[in-house]
C-alpha cells in the first residue's frame, strides 16, 4: 500500500511540472508573460530585457545555473515594480 502510494505522489509531482522542460525555460516563459503586462519603461525595463536576453544568451551556450541565477533576477525586479 505505501508503495503504490508513493507512485501516486511520484506522478502527480511529475505531471505539475510537464507544462516546462527545465527551470531556466519557465523563468524565461514567465519573465515574458509578466513584460507583456507590465507598465513598466525607461531604464529599468530596458535592465530587465538585457538580463533576460543575457539569461538567453547563457542558456544556448549551455551555462544554465548561470542563466537561472540572471532570469531569476530579472523577474524579481518585474514583481519588485509591479508591487
């Protein structure tokens, strides 16, 4: 019984997560979702596109932590001026 229990938990937990492949897309899917929202412009929003296109950049060269790290950044400063 606590093994098909844990199967169970197993495969809920994967399924809520099979929307994204990886953390760093879902960072750069969400930073894109919040800046069609955002009424933010000049110099911060101008910082936050170059952090999410170096978050890019970082991505294709394969240095994903890196690029984690800068998109998670960016998107803290889009809710940081959304609030």
């Amino acid at each position: 019984m606590k093994s098909v229990l844990a199967a169970l938990l197993l495969c809920s937990a994967s399924l809520a997560f099979a929307h994204c492949p990886n953390a760093t897309v879902c960072e750069m899917k969400a930073i894109d979702s919040i800046m069609t929202d955002t009424k933010l412009q000049g110099e911060p929003l101008e910082k936050i596109k170059a952090l999410r296109a170096e978050g890019q950049k970082l991505y294709d060269e394969g240095r994903e932590s890196e690029a984690l790290r800068i998109l998670k950044e960016a998107r803290k400063m889009l809710k940081d001026a959304a609030s």
